[in-house]
C-alpha cells in the first residue's frame, strides 16, 4: 500500500524525488528556505515510514536508508545513515531549489531512530557544515541517548519493555522469525505495544490508513533485515561512536528541543529527561527546551498528538534564527 503514502504526499503538495542513491523522499517549498526560514528535514522512527511526517515550513521528509520505498545502505551506522540523508536534501535542493541560495540552514527533527541520526550526524561534525549546510538546531522525539538507553536496562521492567532493542540486533535470529510472524503484523504489534492509552490520539495515530502503510513496507524481507541491521547497529558501533564522542568532549552545541510522552519515555528514564541530555550528551540545560506531553499520550507523538508537536516545533524555531549564519 505504498501508494497510499504517495498519493498523501500529493495531496500536500510534496514532490518526489529519489536520490542517486536510492532514498525516496518528499520535499516541499526548497526554493522558499533561506536564513530565515531553515530547511525542516524529518527523520521518522521505527517502525514507520515517511507517512509520518509534516509541517507546513520548507521540509525534506525522507523514507530512512531501508525502510519505506527507500533503498538499504551498507553501513547502518547513524552517522553513516545520516549522511545519505543530507547527500539526498542536497540533489533535491539542487534540482528544485533556488541556486542563488547556497545553502540555506536546516534543522534536523527526528523521532524515535530518526532522532537517533539527527543526533550521531550533528555531534560528529560538531558546528562545521555538512555538505554546505549548516545544522541550526536539533529537535528531537520521545528517546534518551543509546547508551544511557543501554545503562538503564539493569532490570526485569527495563528488559521487557525494551525487548526489542536486543531481540533485532540478533539479526540472524530475528529477520527469520519476523518474517515468519509476519513483517506487517510484526510493525503493527510494536507500534500497538507503544502507543498510549488516548483514545483521541489512538483514533489519530491509526487514521489516514497508517497502519496499512507500515504493514506493506515491513511485509517486505529487505525492510525487515535493513531494520535488523539497524539495531545491529545501535548495539555495537553507535555505542562505540557515541563513548568516543564522549571521551573527546564532542557534544550536541546546537539548540535542542526535546519533545516526550510523560507517560511513555519518562517512565523509564529513571531521572528527569532534561537531566539525561544535560552533560556529558550536550553543552547543558541551557540549550534544551524539554516539552513534556501527557495525558495517555504514548510514543508516537507526532501522530497521536500532532497538534501539540506541532506547536511545540512552532513555538521554539523562532529562536533559532539568530543562530543562523
């Protein structure tokens, strides 16, 4: 039911473009952005897809490395994954934008493993541009840092409640029994298992046929296995990554807006969430604007609370601008 994610996008006025790589994304008012009005790129979570995603502003959604209609890549590494992301905001730019603009600012807004790329990309680059753009601010959705998501599984709730996170770094255990449970009602039971208890935003987070897009992608072997490696990933070089980061004082300098579900993410962080990406994960809490969101709200925020996310987003990209080059 791919089409249904494109002709969604159709509908809001996004283009498609597919990179020479091969990652699909949809973009809409390139030619719009300046230093005033950065490039949004929205990075979706697992296990979802591009469908996730908008904002009325200059965006760039693409579907991640392997997941969607996107092709996989070979190195799964966020920052990796993170690259390829940029290198395809560029071609699109490039082909619709307007030329006169080299390069607008971007600010990076991910949730869930979108979230995780955003901050692996701009904490290795630090405040230097990436393929001439300028990475402004960080918004990112509902997670702690991977190794303190690491840390804090010291427990039976812990370990069952995030199951996932060791169960798909098993690659060559998990591919075979998802896809003999089934890759469409394997993505369902995750995204029923973290979702919240509104019924409101139940309603929401199912609307538009959501469900029917996530299930035909994860139907798909090649999905299932580059989300795997995903995992893979985050278990082993992103944890390496991300404690060299530490060990060479590298940090997330850019403003930060960390939007979560009190009644998910907080949960299960053991401390308050604006103190987990306090130091040594970002320069401190003068950076971080935390916007807790309850109310049964759950993991898929900007679905099953878009109104709230959205504002949230609006509220604090206006100061952003005198960050701008």
């Amino acid at each position: 039911m791919a089409h249904i994610q494109e002709q969604k996008f159709a509908e809001l006025g996004l283009q498609k473009v597919t990179s020479n790589k091969g990652i699909v994304s949809y973009y809409r008012s390139l030619n719009k952005a300046s230093d005033d009005k950065p490039i949004l790129a929205l990075l979706h979570g697992y296990p979802q897809s591009a469908y996730m995603c908008d904002i009325d502003k200059p965006i760039f959604v693409p579907d991640l490395p392997g997941y969607g209609n996107s092709a996989p890549t070979d190195q799964h590494d966020k920052v990796s994954v993170g690259l390829r992301v940029i290198e395809a905001l560029r071609e699109a730019f490039d082909n619709g934008g307007d030329t006169a603009v080299r390069y607008p600012p971007i600010v990076l807004i991910g949730h869930d493993r979108g979230a995780r790329v955003a901050d692996a990309l701009h904490v290795s680059i630090g405040k230097a541009d990436v393929m001439g753009f300028h990475i402004i601010g960080l918004a990112l959705l509902d997670i702690v840092p991977g190794l303190y998501q690491w840390q804090i599984g010291d427990n039976a709730a812990a370990q069952t409640g995030y199951f996932h996170w060791s169960f798909l770094a098993n690659v060559s255990i998990a591919k075979p029994m998802i896809v003999a449970y089934g890759g469409g009602n394997w993505a369902e039971a995750m995204i029923n298992r973290w979702a919240g208890s509104n019924a409101e935003g139940l309603e929401r987070l199912k609307s538009g046929d959501a469900l029917t897009v996530y299930r035909s992608f994860f139907d798909r072997e090649s999905v299932i296995e580059a989300s795997c490696r995903d995992y893979e990933a985050g278990a082993t070089v992103d944890l390496d990554a991300q404690t060299k980061a530490i060990d060479n004082d590298q940090r997330i300098t850019a403003p930060l807006l960390f939007v979560y579900s009190a009644d998910f993410l907080q949960k299960r962080a053991k401390k308050p969430i604006e103190s987990v990406w306090d130091q040594p994960f970002s320069d401190g809490s003068a950076l971080i604007t935390p916007i807790p969101i309850g109310n049964g709200i759950g993991h898929f925020l900007p679905e099953e609370a878009p109104e709230l996310t959205a504002k949230a987003l609006l509220k604090w990209l206006p100061s952003l601008k005198t960050q701008a080059r």
